[in-house]
C-alpha cells in the first residue's frame, strides 16, 4: 500500500478504468496534494482523470521530451 496524499479520493471499488489512472499517476511519482497543508496555497494541483488523458499527456511527454511525471502534473497541454 502506498501513500497517496491527503486529498486522494478513491475510485469505486470495481472501477478498473479508474484504479489503473491512479496507478499511472502514482507510478510516475505524483501524489494527490492539492492544498498546501500551511494554508498559504489554495491552488489545488492537477491530476489526469481518465485513461484519455493519461495517454494524451503521456504522447505529448514522448514527443517533447518531457518527463512523464511533468506531463502528467500539467492542466493545459
């Protein structure tokens, strides 16, 4: 079991398209962090919901050399 981050909300149980998102998401070393734990950022930070976007922001990492985790963290590609 890993550690996900504070906000991390859990997929339905049986909900495989869901699970393997978080699993690539935590796979490339993102967590669920979205609120400073201070309080002095109130920018929740973004994190892919479906398989489309995994593999859209994985194709574009692949051609503009970036690494996945980059390509995975940014809400405007």
């Amino acid at each position: 079991m890993r550690n996900a981050g504070h906000d991390f909300a859990a997929p339905r149980q049986h909900d495989s398209a869901g699970w393997s998102v978080v699993a690539a998401v935590l796979a490339a070393g993102l967590r669920y962090e979205g609120y400073e734990p201070c309080g002095c950022s109130r920018e929740p930070k973004f994190r892919p919901r479906t398989r489309a976007e995994v593999r859209n922001r994985r194709e574009h990492a692949g051609r503009h050399q970036l690494p996945p985790a980059e390509a995975l963290s940014a809400r405007h590609l």
